[in-house]
C-alpha cells in the first residue's frame, strides 16, 4: 500500500510541475524541459554533462536567458556533435527566440509543433541528416528573421505559408531534396535579403513575383531543374549583389533587364541552354567583378569590354559557340582582370595581342579553339601569369624564347597544336614550373637540360612529337617529379642512371621510342612508383634485381623489348594490377611467386621462350581478368585450380603444347569474353559446359585433336561473335541451335568431318561478316538458300564438300562477298549472274555448273547437242566409207579379172588361134547367151578359173591363187 500511495504521489507532482511549467513558463520550468530535452539527446561529446540540477540554468552552456532571467531565449548546441530526433519538449520553450541546432547529426522530421514557438526570430537547424517535408506550420511563426534548414534530407515542396514571414531576412533551404517549383508567394517576403535554393530539384518557371524582394541581395538558385526563361522582372532588384543560377534548364535570350542591377558583382549563368549573343548593355554592370556565362548556347563576338567592366575581374565565357576573335579595345592597361576562361568557342584568327594588356592576368585559358599563327614573342609581358592554357588550337612556329621570362608560371598547357622546333633553353628560367605539357605537336630537337633546373616541375607530358637524343643526364634534379611521360618519340640511349632519384616519380612513360641498354640499378630508388611502361623500345639483359624492391609498383608494361632471362627479379606484390611482358626471350619456368599479387588483373606473358606447366598457383590470384600465355613453349595440362578465377574474361593460352582434354570446369567461368586455346594439343570432345559462358564473345578452338560433334549447347552463347572450331577431328552434323548465336559475325569450321546437310537455320545468323567457312568436309546435300539473307557476309567457302544440286540464285544477293568458294563438289546449273566477277577457281571442280564466268548455259546445251550430232555423223561417214571402200574393191577386184582375161584373148590372136579356140573362149568369157540372158553381169566364178594349161600373163596385177588339183583330174 505504501508503494501504490507513493507512484501516485510521483505521478501527481510530475503532472504538476506540467500544469505549473505551461502556465507560468519562468526559468524553473525551463530548466525541467532542458533536462527532458538532455534526456533524450545522444551526447557523446558530454556537451550537456554542464547542464548540472544544482546551477542556475542561465548559467549552463549553450543557453541565454532574458535579462531578467526568468527565461531561456537562446539555444545555440552548433556542433555538438548530438544525435537522436528533435525531442518535442522543445515546443515548451514558448520564450526562445533563438534555436540553433545546426551541423549535428539530428535524425527524423521536422514536427509541426514548431508552430508553438511564437517568439522565434532565429532557427537554424543546417547540417543535420533529418528528413521529411518542411511543416506548413513553419509559416505561423511571424517573428521569424532567419530561417536556414538546408543541408539536410527534407523533401517535398516548399510550402507556400514560407509567404507568411514578412519579417523573414534569411532564408536557406539549399542542399536539401526539394522538389516542385518556387512559391510565387516568395514575392511577399519584402525584408528578404538572402534567398539560398541551392542543391535541390526544384523545376518550373522563376516566378516573376520575385521582383516583389525588394531588399534582396543574394539570389541564389543554382544546381536545380528550373526552366523557361529568366523574368525580366529580376531587372528590378536594386539591390540585388549575387545572382546564381548555374547549371539549370533555363533558356531563351540573356535578358536585357539584367543591365539594371546596378549593384551586381556577382553573375552566374553557367550551365543552362541559353541562347543568342551577350546583351552589350551588361557592359553597364560596373560593379561586376565576377562574369560566368559558360557551358550555355551562346554565339556571336564576344562584345564586352574593359573599358566599362572596369572592377571586372572573372570572365568565364567557354564551353559556347563564340566565334570571331577577341575585339581589340578587350582591355585596358589598368584593367583588374585576372581570370580569362574562352576555352571551347569557335573563336579563330591569331594569338589576341589584346589580351598582352591585361598586366593582372593569372590565369588565361583559350585551349580549345580555332586559334592559329605563331605565338608572340612578347609573351613575357604577362608577368603575373601563373597558369597559360593554350592547348586542342592550331597555333604553329616554335615556342617563343620569351615565355622563360614569365617568371610566375606555374602550369603550361600547348598539347595538340602543331608547334614545331626545340624546346628553348629559357625554359630553364621557371622555377615555379609545376606542369609542362606539350604532347600532340611537332616539336623535335633534343630535350634541353637546363629543362631539369625547373626544380618544381611535377609533371612533364611529351608525348607524340619528335624528340630526339636522349633522355638529359642530370634528370635526377627534378626531385619533385610525379610525372615523366616521353612515350612516342625518337628519343635514344639508355636511361640515365640519375632517374633513381626522382624519389617521388609515380608515373615513367618511356614507351615506343629507341631506347636501349639494360635497366640501371638505381630504380631500386623509386620507391613510389606506381606505373612503368618501357613498351617498344631495344632493352635488352636480363631484368636487375632492384625491381624487387619496388613494392608499389601497380602497372608494368615491358612487352616488345629484348630482355632475356627469367621473370624471377620482377616485384610480387599485393599491389600490382597489370604485368605485360609480351614480345620478349623470357625463358624458364612461370614463377608461382606470382601468386603473391592477389589483386594482379591481367597478367601476359605471351611470345616469349617460356617452358613448363602452368604453375597451379595462378589460382589464387582471384581478381584475374585477362591471362594471356599464348605463344610459349608451355606444356602439361591446364591446372584446374584456375577454375577459382572467377573474374577471368580473356584466357588466351594458344600456341603452346598444352595436352589432356579440353577442362570442363572452363564453364563455370561466368565472366569469361574470349577464350582462345588453339594451336596445342587438346584432344576429346568440345565441353557442353562452354555453353554455360553466356557472356563469351570469342571461342577458338581451332588446330587441335579434338573430336566428338559440337554440343548442342553452343546454341546457348547468345553473345558470341566469333566461332572458330577449324582442323580438327569433329564429326557429325552442325548443330542447329548454332542459329541463336545471333550476334556471330564469323564463324570456321573447315577442315574437320561434319557429315550431312548444310543446316538452313545458318541462314537466320544475319550478323555474319567476316566469314563463313565450312570447307573440306563431308557436307552433302545442297547449299540451302536461306544462306541469301546473310547480305553482310564477305567470304564464303564450301569447298571440298559433297554438296550436290544448283546453286541457290538468292546467293546472289551477297553483294558484300569479296571471297567465294564453292570449288571441288558436285554442283550444277547455272551460276547467279552476280557471281560473274569471281575467278574460275571458284567454281572448279563442279563440271556441270555454267553461267559466268564459266561458259554459258546455252552453249553448254548445244554442246552436248553437237556431240550427239557428232556421233552420228561420225559413225555415218564410217560406215559410208566402210561400204565404199569394199564396193570399190569389189569393182576393182571385178575389173582386173576382166582386164585379165581380155589381155588373154588378145595374146591368143596375136598366135594365130582358130576360130573355133575363139568361140571356145567367148563361151567361157560370156557364157551362153540363151542361158545367160538378162544375167550379162552376173559373173560366174568359175569362169574366172583358167585351165591349168593357160597362159598367165605376167602383167596380170593379182595373181589368185586357185586349188586346180580337181580340174586335172
């Protein structure tokens, strides 16, 4: 019982001090709402642990009480480091006229209670991290003067009640998340001097209401989204000192209005999409010093002048279309300008001698330009010239001697013109000199060394011109040096030992030159060496041990020399990225030592005289992205341990003598683009798991064992570009999934066993360009006419294939094909008429194919007519001649017997025969008449045989042989 009447004892007095606090509101009160406040606030400085019960609390820090001190009206816990949310016992201290709660690290919103400090003329609540929209009740508090919220995450729109403090002077809601447009209720803020909107998204039109500020000096709205043009009505703030509206969406003309801000030093308008000429009335501005109109729309001359811009000293007129040249009366002798920034205009026409008038000037930037001629040799009027910008111009001629009389100059920029000559020892003369860069010009000669006493020189970029000789021996001078890029030159002889004590160099360029000899010792002394790059050049020996020792090495580029030797002295270190070594005589073994170079991404050693196996553990090095050992001597199996390089997307292990079956485990590298491993010895199938490599956009497998058909999966590289599977030993058909490889622009598969038909479904890979080779297989069938659509491709070969049937006329659709060969198969028909410019070779082989260039159809037709023709008549004539010959014979033979016989009768005669031996005669020559009648040369055989007792007359041409054995019997 006595515990119950004590809670509520407890509870009736706190709710007493409660009523008594919100009633009578004197410091005691306050002091229990600081306490609460204390409570509830993350102190961990112990800024409030002076806050004791025992003290007065006007005496507590941070606080200011009236001075009668009955009450708290000032709050002020800037940087107090405290966190937590607003604690809403704040909004009991009716009496606070200040709260300054900024650059803590106060969390949440903003409540609407803050409504209930009607007292408030000050709250800064800046730079914290509390969210939320701005309270509408914020515009109930009309004692307030300044109001700064910004820095913070607050969102949504600026409520138009912000139009309810009339006696606001200070508003800042910059760097916030603000969004929608500016109220036009703004305008009602007539004590208005600083208006800060700054870093948010707010859009929309500037209201014209604006001109309704009467007092306002800063304007300040950069980095929104605001849009439509800028009201003429800002013409109207007399006061107006600081306009900043850089980077927004605003367009239109550069109101002329703007001339009457008599008062303005500050103007910025960069950063927008306005348009048209400057106005010649801002020449009226003669308090402006400050002038930004960059990265705008803007064209025409450039029609400001010192004479009327007198306190002007920033001029950023670049990233415009500008055009002409700098007008001469730009500047006067006493002129403040110090800032000149034309960079990227359309400005042309010589070096400005104008501009040799602004005595002031430090920093002159005209890069980017149309600017050309020589430079002036007068240069060196510019005394107080810290940083020349002349750089992507087309200034000519040699760099004028002069230039070594600025003694200021800090930072020299000509890169990209086409400055001719030598360096001018002058040079020398800038001890300031901080950066040089004259790469992308024309510029030979020797690199002079009186260059090495500019002892500030940081950065030195020569690259691209025609240096010649060597590198200067007292290099060694330029102890500040971060910089040496001489990449691209002709520059000769060894590096100078003197270079190791460029202790601070992070950067050596010295790529593409004719450099030799061997490394010096002293490298071992750049210790902060970051990137090394000796590409292309006739270094030579083995590599010194001093590299060892350069443990921040992060790029080492040394391909394309002549070192020897093995890799060993190289560093290993977590902090190299890159080593090239490609184009070398590095032999021995790959050190594992590599290893040690966990975060090592590309890692090439490529032609070299490298030997063994690839050490196993290359597989901790997680981060590789590209592994190149191509062109080695290597040999054994590839280790499976790479298979934890996850990140690897280039592996280039071809031309080698690596065995064993190509790894399966190369599909689980996810990231992988290319991978080339052709040229060795990999025999078995082609792995179905590649298919799992989507991100592949290179496979060649080519010059190989390999056998077995291709995996269907291939189908799956959706992203792959090049197919390369020549010489080897697959079988089986093309696969057709091969046609979601979409993107393939070349594709090889000759020189291998693939059986069956051409699939129709290549014909879908319309990105196809490079080639399409399928030669020197088994491929039967016809060449399908879907291969018409690949209307991109250049070179297509079929050759030594089985393939049958005409040659499809949609092929002749490929007017981009350079190379056709359909050489050594069994085609026919005839040719598209397109495919007449292609040499004879193309085609040989098929003896059936006609149309050029082979020989027409129709006389191939008719040949084939007139051989048949031909033929007969052939045979005709023979047999005709055959039948003659023997007819004529028989003639002959018949004539001769008769001649014969008749010469016989005639010698007879001529010895007297009787008459009757006569008639006997002419019975046997003629026969009987009766008998013989109608038969006169019918001959009988019989009567052709003489009697054995006859005479044969020598002169007889053919003696025939008779058996007379029976007719003298």
């Amino acid at each position: 019982m006595d515990c119950i009447r004590m809670s509520h004892f407890v509870l009736f007095f706190t709710v007493l001090s409660a009523v008594l606090a919100v009633t009578f509101g004197d410091s005691s009160t306050d002091s229990y709402w600081l306490h609460r406040i204390k409570s509830k606030l993350v102190d961990p400085a112990g800024v409030l642990e002076s806050w004791p019960p025992t003290a007065h609390v006007c005496s507590w820090n941070g606080l200011r009480c009236s001075d009668d001190e009955a009450y708290v009206i000032g709050l002020n816990l800037s940087a107090s480091r405290l966190s937590g949310s607003l604690p809403p016992e704040f909004w009991n201290l009716s009496s606070l006229q200040t709260l300054d709660l900024s650059l803590n690290f106060l969390t949440g919103s903003i409540p609407p209670e803050i409504g209930q400090l009607q007292n408030l003329r000050t709250l800064l609540l800046y730079s914290n991290s509390l969210s939320g929209k701005i309270p509408p009740e914020i515009g109930l508090l009309k004692k307030l003067q300044v109001l700064r919220i910004g820095d913070n995450m607050l969102a949504g729109q600026i409520p138009p009640n912000i139009g309810n403090l009339t006696e606001l002077r200070v508003l800042g809601l910059a760097y916030c998340q603000l969004n929608g447009s500016i109220p036009a209720e703004i305008g009602n803020l007539k004590n208005l001097i600083s208006l800060d909107l700054q870093q948010n998204s707010l859009s929309g039109l500037i209201p014209t209401e604006i001109h309704g500020c009467d007092e306002l000096q800063n304007f300040a709205a950069s980095n929104n989204k605001l849009d439509g043009e800028i009201p003429a009505s800002i013409g109207k703030l007399q006061s107006l000192q600081i306009l900043n509206l850089a980077n927004n969406s605003l367009s239109g003309l550069i109101p002329t209005e703007l001339s009457h801000l008599s008062n303005l030093q500050y103007l910025n308008l960069l950063g927008n999409r306005l348009n048209g000429e400057i106005p010649s009335e801002l020449n009226h501005l003669v308090q402006l010093q400050k002038l930004d109109l960059s990265s705008n729309n803007l064209s025409g001359s450039i029609n400001l002048f010192n004479i009327q811009l007198q306190n002007l000293e920033v001029l950023v007129l670049a990233d415009n279309a500008f055009t002409g040249s700098i007008p001469s009366n730009f500047c006067l002798k006493n002129s403040n300008l110090q800032q000149l920034f034309l960079a990227q205009n359309k400005l042309s026409g010589g070096f400005p001698l104008e501009l040799l008038n602004c005595s002031l000037l430090q920093q002159l930037d005209l890069s980017n330009n149309n600017f050309e001629g020589e430079l002036p040799p007068s240069f060196d009027k510019l005394q107080n010239l810290t940083d020349l910008l002349l750089n992507n111009n087309s200034f000519s001629g040699s760099l004028p001697p002069g230039i070594g009389n600025i003694s200021n100059l800090e930072n020299l920029y000509l890169f990209d013109n086409m400055i001719t000559g030598s360096i001018p020892v002058e040079i020398g003369k800038l001890q300031r000199l901080s950066t040089i860069y004259l790469y992308d010009n024309q510029m030979s000669g020797s690199i002079p060394m009186e260059l090495t006493n500019c002892t500030s020189l940081a950065a030195i970029d020569f690259f691209g011109n025609h240096f010649s000789g060597s590198i200067p021996e007292t290099i060694g001078k330029l102890k500040n040096l971060v910089l040496l890029q001489l990449r691209q030159n002709d520059l000769s002889g060894p590096i100078p030992p003197s270079l190791g004590y460029c202790k601070r160099l992070q950067q050596l360029a010295l790529a593409d030159n004719k450099l030799s000899g061997v490394l010096p010792p002293t490298f071992r002394f750049l210790s902060e060496l970051s990137t090394v790059t000796l590409y292309n050049n006739s270094f030579e020996g083995p590599l010194p041990e001093s590299l060892s020792y350069l443990k921040n090495l992060k790029i080492i580029n040394f391909s394309h020399n002549k070192f020897s030797g093995t890799i060993f002295p190289l560093t290993v270190s977590n902090s190299l990225t890159a080593l090239d070594l490609t184009n070398n005589s590095f032999s021995g073994s790959i050190p594992s030592t590599l290893a040690i170079s966990k975060n090592l991404t590309r890692l090439r050693l490529a032609t070299n005289l490298l030997t063994g196996n690839i050490p196993s553990e290359l597989g901790q090095l997680t981060k590789l992205a590209f592994l190149d050992l191509s062109f080695n001597h290597l040999t054994g199996e590839v280790p499976s341990q790479l298979s934890s390089c996850q990140k690897l997307q280039h592996l280039l292990l071809n031309n080698n003598q690596f065995t064993g079956k190509m790894p399966n485990w190369l599909g689980s590298l996810q990231e992988l683009g290319e991978l080339h491993l052709s040229s060795n010895n990999f025999h078995g199938p082609v792995p179905a798991e590649l298919g799992n490599c989507s991100r592949l956009l290179k496979l060649s497998l080519d010059t190989n064992n390999l056998s077995g058909e291709i995996p269907q999966e291939i189908g799956e590289l959706t992203s792959l570009n090049v197919l390369n599977l020549q010489r080897n030993n697959l079988s089986g058909s093309i696969p057709p999934t091969i046609q979601q490889c979409k993107k393939l622009y070349e594709l090889r598969l000759s020189e291998n066993f693939f059986t069956g038909s051409i699939p129709s479904e290549l014909g879908r890979l319309t990105e196809l360009q490079v080639i399409l080779d399928l030669s020197r297989n088994l491929l039967s069938g016809e060449i399908p006419s879907s291969l018409g659509n690949l209307l991109k491709l250049e070179r297509l070969n079929l050759s030594f294939n089985r393939l049958q049937g005409e040659v499809p006329s949609s092929l002749g659709k490929l007017t981009s094909l350079d190379m056709l060969n359909l050489s050594n198969n069994h085609l026919q028909g005839e040719l598209p008429s397109t495919f007449s410019g292609f040499p004879l070779g193309s085609f040989s082989g098929n003896d059936k194919l006609c149309g050029p260039p082979l020989s027409s159809c129709m006389d191939s037709a008719g040949h084939e007519k007139n051989k048949l023709s031909n033929t007969a008549v052939i045979c005709i004539i023979v047999a005709i001649v055959f039948t003659s010959t023997v007819i004529c014979l028989v003639l002959i033979y018949i004539m001769l017997r008769i001649w014969c016989n008749w010469r016989k009768v005639s010698i007879s005669n001529s010895e007297g025969a009787g008459i009757e031996q006569k008639r006997e005669e002419e019975k046997w020559v003629y026969g009987d008449e009766k008998k013989r009648k109608g038969e006169y040369w019918r001959v009988n055989s019989m009567a052709l045989v003489p009697s054995q007792k006859e005479h044969i007359s020598s002169s007889c041409i053919f003696h025939v042989k008779m058996d007379t054995q029976n007719h003298g019997k």
